[in-house]
C-alpha cells in the first residue's frame, strides 16, 4: 500500500462517516491497491459496507461529490461498490467472493 492510498484511506473513511454516521458498517479496498500491484493509471477500488442497501442509486447519488473531491485532490479515480453487510458476510457471487479474498480494510 502506498502513501496515497494511506491518506487517501482516511479521507475517504472521514467523509464516509460523516455521511453514514452509524450506517457505515466496513470499508474495504480490493483490486490493484489492495493487492499492491497499483500502477499510475489504476483506480481505488472502494468496496463500502452498509447496515443496507435500499437503493444503490442513492448511494452512488449521496457519496458522489465526496468520490469527486477525492478524486480530483489525490489525483486517482475511486470506484465504489456498496454492499449490504447481510451480504458481505453471507452472499457468495464470484464479486463478493473474490473481493473478501484480497480485501484491505481502510
């Protein structure tokens, strides 16, 4: 994990907080970041754990503009995914599954 991704992890857990307040239940990075392997064109791959999940829109909608900050500051663009926190312990799609496999807390 580089120095980016370490400031860019507690911003992006500080914004989410304050927009989720209680409902934030995990947050998690999968992809090139969490396995180490970031190049200079990669983007953080945020998976974002909430109590639920009433409309995935909304999230995309409600974290958008924090995603946008933090993208334009530290210069990589972070694609979010949400998830209920039933299915992130339970469900078993291939994402899920490979996602708890190389998941880095944040």
């Amino acid at each position: 994990m580089n120095d980016l991704s370490t400031k860019l992890r507690l911003d992006l857990r500080s914004g989410l907080a304050a927009i989720y307040g209680p409902r934030l239940k995990g947050l998690f990075l999968f992809g090139s970041y969490a396995r180490g392997q970031a190049q200079s064109e990669s983007d953080l791959d945020v998976l974002v754990v909430l109590d639920r999940i009433d409309h995935y829109g909304a999230e995309i909608d409600r974290t958008g503009h924090l995603a946008s900050r933090l993208s334009l500051e530290h210069g990589v663009t972070i694609s979010r995914v949400f998830v209920s926190q039933a299915d992130w312990k339970e469900r078993r799609t291939a994402f899920l599954v490979n996602a708890r496999a190389e998941a880095v807390a944040a």
